[in-house]
C-alpha cells in the first residue's frame, strides 16, 4: 500500500484541509493530520501508524492509498476509452472568408486572398472522407462545417451541395458560424432541420458591445441580424449555442447580455444553451487583444453573479471545454452536479485522439480547426487523392500516459494534458511541452471562492 501520486491538497483554515484524489474522483476535507500523512515527501509510510483503522480505510477506499500501478491503470483506461469510442470527426471549411472584421481572429491574416472550394474539389474531398469511413467502418461519423465563415451568402449552392452530400450519408451535421448570413440558407435549413444536430453562434456582448467587437468590414453591426437568425433556428428546432468569447473588458456586460437572452425567449427552449469561451492564445503570440488567465475569468463571474451555479442554470451557460473539465470533481463534490462522463475521460483535446480531420479551402488537411490555413500544421492534401501524412498525424496524440511532464503531475487527470497546439513550439510538432494553462491557480481560485461553503459543510 502507497501514497497514489494523484492526491492533492488545499488549505481551508488552520484546521480543515480540502483533499482530493484526481484520478478516482474522490474528495474529502480533513484534519491537518491526515493531510500530513497523505502529503508526506518521503517515501516512509510508517506514518499511516499514526491514524486509526478507520481512517485508513476510508483512505484506501477512496484511492488515496493504493496498491494498483496506477501509471498502467490510466493507460489501460484511455486504450479502452479509444477503442470504445471510435469516432471520425469530419470538418470541412470551403472558404476561408469572412464577412466580419473581429479583432481577435486567429485567421485575419488568411481571409481575403482564401480560395473557395471548387465542385471538383468538393468531390475528391468526399472520395477522402468515404475511403476513411471504408477503413473505420464502425466510428461514428460527424460532419462539421467550419471558416472563415461557412454559411456567406454567395456561396450558397456550393455549401447546399456539401450540405447535401453529407445528408445523403445520413452524418449529423454541426456548424461553427457568425449566424449572420444564415437567412439565405433558411428554406434548406427549414427543409433539413431533423440533420443539423448543433449550431455554434457567436454573441459577444449586448449590441452596444457585440457590434464594436463583431462588426462588417465597413463598420456597421451584425447584432440583430444574428439574434433573428438564431431565433428561426429555435423555432425550427435546430440545437443553437451561442458563444460568448470573453476578454478582459466584455466580461461584465454578462448579466445584460444573459437578461437579453430571457427577453427574448430563448432560455425557455430545450434546444438553447449558452458557452462562456475565454479568448484564448493558443499560438503563445502573447498579443492577443483581450487574453487574460482563466483563474481571473472565474473570480469576475463569482462577482458579477454572487450565486454563479444557479446563474448557469437559469441561463443555460457553461464554460469553456477545458475550464469545464478541471472543475468537474469539484462542483460535483461541493454542489452534487451529476456528470457522468468525467470518470471515464481521462483524454483532453479532441485533436489528440487521431479521429479530427479538417479539410482545408486550400485542399490540405488539418488536424484542429485552429491550425486550418495554416500550411505548416497541414498533416496531408485531400485533392488527387487522400495523402495522409500518418507520422506527423501520429505526433499530435498527446495523453497523458505519453507526456513526460503530465506522467509526473498531480493534475493530469483533470486536464488530460491541455492543448495539443498550445504545448508546441513549432508547426510540424516536433518539439512539445505541455500547457499547464494556470490549472494549479485555477484550482486555488476556485476552492477559495467557495471556502465559506466548504468550511459549513464539515462544521454542520
């Protein structure tokens, strides 16, 4: 019996310790004396003498002593978790133009001079896609549109046509859009409204803030334009999420923008939900208009909303991907939220489990929609043919099991190791270390936010 390598510890008071262990979900507060056993630096259990029979065995049943080998156990898991999910994500950008000018677009550098997906192209590109399901014939298959922006008006009969392509294989159909020129594409949507699974609109702010931030290339707003095509969606049943991307000065526009949503019905509808996504920086520029830590994101939601769980319900909100999944044992444990999923997900970005394929304007693949048009991070070419670069693909599987860094770390189970992007240092991957993404003050902020609530539960 040993210390698992996967327990951790934070400070309540002088007399409580919130302990947890990240990979059995376990947590727990404490008197300093069992923390002290528990954190020990040495490798001397002897120490375990000092706490009673009880106490020990709550201790081994809840995974903070252990006898397994626990580096074999998350491999195992994960090997079970991919054979057990076999998936292929397809997405498919046939521009990457743009009508809007956002000043924080990762792409702006691309959109202009983007060439558009030909009819010969959009053939070979599926000839691509039908050779892949040939070789997984038991993945589940989901197809997603994605930019530039991928429903501009012009393009119309091009994006029906891969539209229409993707129904008749009966693949459920996502979308990342601006919304803003959804309406030509209205009759289609009306038509097909039982294919389109999920639909992510942006919204960054009330107008007054949204229009500054997500505005046309001569100046003018994309507001109400947007609220009235999500509005057909819901009416038409068509899943909508609308995303905010949060900086440092949007963020407390939140309550307006959440009282907008009410007022315009689309709270009350199964189909609504709502993602607050922190600007990120993902190619480590360090200049990205807005960036700021998620720790700091999360003290100014516990500001803005003094009872933040039930804001995300009323609301139907949640957080970003990564936010989401670091938090998951602890709102469970301190707010019984039910999410089934987390114990059988040690994985972290979806890139890094080789079943993302973006397909390219520029007829290369990608393997996250981040690095599209990006010609560096192009792991193959879908036109005359599908070549697939398999090793430089192979090199974007970052797990935890195979990451130096992560294989060491207390927290690994609660980030699955971060951004495969954001870990590199270069395009083709060759050099990696994983983004720890300020997961340990994350953490810390989280705990001290909720210290009052904790420390009644363990006086009651």
């Amino acid at each position: 019996m040993r210390l698992s390598k996967y327990n951790y510890k934070h400070r309540l008071s002088d007399d409580v310790l919130l302990i947890m262990n990240t990979l059995t979900g376990a947590v727990d507060l404490v008197e300093p004396k069992v923390a002290r056993v528990l954190f020990n630096r040495s490798s001397d259990t002897s120490a375990l003498n000092d706490l009673d029979p009880e106490t020990l065995t709550l201790l081994k049943s809840r995974g903070y002593l252990t006898d397994k080998n626990e580096e074999q156990f998350v491999r195992e898991s994960l090997d079970t978790l991919y054979r057990s999910r076999q998936a292929l994500h397809f997405t498919i950008c046939p521009t990457y133009k743009c009508n809007l000018a956002c000043p924080y677009c990762f792409q702006s550098g691309i959109h202009q001079d983007s060439p558009t997906l030909t009819p010969t192209q959009i053939h070979e590109m599926f000839q691509a896609m039908d050779q892949m399901v040939q070789k997984q014939p038991d993945a589940d298959v989901q197809f997603e549109l994605f930019g530039g922006e991928p429903f501009l008006a012009r393009n119309q009969s091009l994006v029906e046509h891969i539209l229409q392509q993707a129904i008749e294989r009966n693949w459920p159909i996502l979308s990342i859009t601006n919304g803003s020129e959804l309406g030509a594409y209205f009759p289609f949507l009306q038509k097909h409204s039982a294919h389109f699974h999920h639909m992510q609109i942006t919204l960054d702010g009330p107008k007054e803030i949204h229009d500054q931030l997500r505005k046309y290339r001569d100046n003018s707003g994309s507001f109400d334009l947007i609220c009235a095509n999500i509005t057909f969606l819901l009416e038409h049943q068509i899943p909508v999420t609308v995303r905010i991307n949060t900086g440092r000065e949007n963020v407390r526009y939140l309550p307006e923008i959440f009282a907008g949503f009410e007022r315009l019905q689309w709270t009350s509808s199964p189909d609504f939900s709502c993602q607050i996504a922190p600007i990120n920086d993902n190619f480590n520029t360090g200049n990205v208009t807005g960036f700021q830590p998620e720790y700091e994101l999360l003290k100014q939601l516990h500001s803005l909303f003094p009872d933040w769980e039930a804001a995300r319900a009323r609301y139907r909100v949640s957080l970003g991907y990564f936010m989401e999944k670091k938090l998951r044992i602890l709102r469970k444990a301190i707010f019984d939220t039910d999410d089934e999923h987390y114990y059988f997900d040690l994985s972290g970005c979806s890139a890094s489990r080789l079943h993302n394929l973006v397909f390219g304007a520029d007829g290369l693949l990608y393997p996250c929609v981040e690095t599209v048009g990006f010609p560096d991070y192009s792991i193959g070419s879908y036109l005359q043919g599908l070549q697939l670069n398999e090793e430089k693909w192979q090199r974007w599987h970052r797990d935890i099991a195979v990451n130096d860094k992560c294989s060491q770390c207390n927290l690994a189970p609660l980030c699955g190791g971060g951004c495969v992007l954001k870990g590199s240092s270069e395009g083709e991957l060759r050099e990696f270390e994983a983004s720890c993404s300020f997961t340990r003050q994350y953490l810390k902020t989280y705990l001290d936010l909720h210290r009052d609530r904790l420390l009644e539960s363990y006086y009651k």
